[in-house]
C-alpha cells in the first residue's frame, strides 16, 4: 500500500481555526529542536490530527521558509499557522491573544456606573488576567483602569466585567478589555458609550398622614410635565442615604409613596430620586420627620402620670396627716402645762391661803359687857375661824367673815 504524502486537503477553508501548538527543547549543548505538540481545531467536536501527521505536515510548511534560520522558525511556525488555519496559533510563550471587547445589556446607571464586559482568551483555556481601559473619546488609552471581574467560564475564553465610575453626564467614553500574563499584555478593541445628560434635582417634600408606624412621602418631579421613573428613599436618623427604598415608579409632577413599619416615636429623613428613560439619576435634598408614639406607648404614659399623682396625693395626704397629728399633740402638751400651771397655781393658792389664815388680823368693831359675859365683835379681811378667850370669861369660836 503507498502511503500518501500529508497535505492541506481537508484544513484550509475550515469554518473553525485549528491551533499548532510547538514544543522546543534542546538536544544537545548549543543545540535546541522544534517539534510540533499538537494540531487540534476548536469547537464541540475538537479533533486533532495524529501526531506523525501533523509533524510531516508542519515541517513541510516550515521548509519554504526557514531554510535553516532557526533564530526565524519560531516567526514562521506562528506566521504558517495563523494564515493557513484562519486563527490564532496557540504559542508555548508570548503575551496572550487579543481579547474581546463586549457590550453588556442594560441601560446607563449614573449612580452604579457604566459596566464593561469582554471575554479574555476566546480561543484558549489558558489562565490570564486582566483589566479594563477606559477614557473620554475615541480610544480607551490614558484614562482610568479597572481590575476585571471573572464570570463564568465554560471551555475556552473567561468573560469578565467591571464599572468604570466617575463619568461626567453627556460624554463620550471609549473602553477596552486588556489581557495580560507574565510576557506582557494584549489590547482588546474598543467601544464607545455617551452618558446620559443631568437629570433635574427633584424636590423632596413634607410628609403627610404620619402614624406611628406609617407615613405619606411626598415630592414634585422635574421639569414640570415630564415623565421620569422615581423612588423614595428613607433611614432612619438625620441621612436618607443607605436606608430602604420605595418600589421605582414611573409619574410626573407630583408624586408621593406610603412607607410602612417605622418606628414610633423616632426620627426619620427621606430623599426623593429621580431617574430618566437614559438612565440619569437625581436626588432631592432631605426631609425630616418624626413619627408620634404609639397608643400603647400614650395609655403606658397616661398610666404612669395617673400612677404617679395617686403617689403624690397619698404622700400629701399622709404629710398633712402627720403635721394634723402633730399640732395635736402639742395642743395636747400645752393643755397639760397649762393644767398643771393651773394646779400649781391653785396649790400656790391655797397654801398662801393657809398660812394667811394663821396670823388674821382683827379688830375690834364693838364690845358689850353682860352680867355673866363680854361680847365682842372683830373685824377680819379674810373669812376665817375667830377664837376669843379672857379671864374670868367663857371662850367661844366663831366663824367670822371680813365685816362681821
């Protein structure tokens, strides 16, 4: 049987790129030998061609122009391979492939920022890193750069994100995906976006029917007749920023939301955001309210103050009690001193009267003489018992009064 000789039937033409990837390695001192590690064409129904093959193939291609400049082989391999396999040959060493730029669904969000999509390594499985680029213009070089965010792989390539923040409104912005590995970096091609224009500064209003737990936020929309998408946003404290946000709604001038589950008796701010259909975002200046207490709270309040007057007239009364029984007791004491200054007093009294009554004295009103008897009749200051005696005379005692 002849064997045929390997040839280009079959490869060139392909909807799909075929890889060749070489292996150098040296034979001996001063001496280095290319040889070919695999050819291998992408897709779902990868195939790779022998390796007997794929040799004969490539050291053919290579014979055509290398005549023996081995310093050039490595060049031509890659120069043979990406014009004959219609791709990018996967090389042992050098920077990665070009990436490719992308872009992601959704409309501008001037708060988040703008995100940038790519996807590095489209036709490898090989690990790299990468960064994106992104500056006002036409080209994505001299601004900002952005680490890329890996998201989900499947086979070959890894797509990446990122946000480039900070855009100014109504500008144009040109961004690129960069791949880089330890042998440098590999730009992607650009894209360009313009940001949305500055929406109006909405006007944040005073709440309405505000409960313990609820309340009615209000705010006008700007400019007048224009239909924007808004929401509320609300913290509790003296900022609106990071608190919970209203469902986004879709109205024009005056607009208003009900919040519910707040906190009684507590402080509350809210903001009022406007966004356009492009995606500009405006916030109104803040607003503060504070929620009254609930009626349990009030009738706990009304408890305690009923509570608290009932302590206070029970102490008042217990006060006045204590005082009443102590200006009776001294009534009492006083009465008791006087009542013995009274008695004392009478005692003085009658003792002064008892020694006052031992030496009367009298004198004498009238004398008559009887036969048998003398009569005489004394004269006293003080009642008393008058005892008369004299010789010869019969003693008699009477009870005199002052006059008698």
């Amino acid at each position: 049987m002849q064997r045929r000789r390997p040839t280009l039937h079959g490869l060139a033409g392909q909807d799909r790129p075929w890889q060749v990837r070489l292996k150098l390695s040296a034979v001996s001192s001063g001496t280095k030998r290319l040889a070919v590690a695999h050819v291998r064409r992408d897709g779902p129904d990868s195939a790779a061609l022998p390796f007997r093959r794929a040799t004969a193939l490539v050291r053919r291609l290579m014979g055509s122009c290398l005549r023996g400049l081995r310093v050039l082989a490595l060049a031509c391999v890659a120069l043979v391979g990406g014009l004959m396999f219609g791709g990018t040959p996967a090389l042992a060493s050098g920077p990665p492939e070009e990436p490719i730029t992308e872009t992601c669904s959704g409309p501008i969000n001037m708060a988040e920022g703008f995100k940038m999509c790519g996807t590095l390594n489209p036709h490898s499985s090989e690990k790299v890193a990468g960064y994106f680029a992104y500056n006002q213009g036409a080209s994505c070089a001299g601004g900002s750069l952005v680490p890329a965010d890996a998201g989900k792989e499947e086979g070959q390539g890894i797509e990446v994100y990122a946000y480039a923040t900070g855009l100014e409104p109504a500008t144009e912005y040109t961004y690129c995906v960069v791949a880089k590995n330890s042998f440098g970096e590999t730009l992607g091609g650009g894209l360009t976006f313009v940001t949305p224009p500055v929406t109006q500064t909405p006007r944040t209003e005073a709440a309405t029917d505000i409960a313990s737990t609820s309340a009615i936020l209000e705010g006008s929309l700007e400019p007048a007749g224009t239909r924007l998408h808004y929401e509320f946003e609300e913290n509790r404290g003296s900022d609106c920023k990071g608190g919970d946000t209203t469902p986004v709604a879709e109205g024009e001038d005056k607009v208003s939301a009900t919040v519910e589950g707040l906190t009684p008796n507590a402080e509350y701010t809210f903001c009022l955001i406007a966004t356009s259909v492009e995606g500009g975002t405006a916030a109104g200046m803040p607003v503060h309210f504070r929620t009254p207490e609930s009626q349990a709270e009030v009738e706990a309040k009304e408890r305690a103050v009923a509570e608290a007057r009932a302590r206070a007239e029970a102490e008042a009364q217990a006060e006045a009690k204590a005082i009443a029984e102590a200006a009776a007791a001294k009534r009492r004491q006083e009465e008791a001193a006087e009542s013995r200054e009274e008695q004392a007093a009478a005692e003085r009294a009658r003792l002064a009267w008892e020694s006052t009554n031992a030496f009367v004295s009298l004198r004498i009103v009238d004398v008559r003489v009887a036969a048998s008897s003398v009569l005489v009749t004394l004269g006293a200051s003080q009642r008393g018992a008058v005892t008369i005696s004299g010789r010869g005379l019969k003693t008699t005692t009477e009870s005199v009064s002052a006059g008698s």
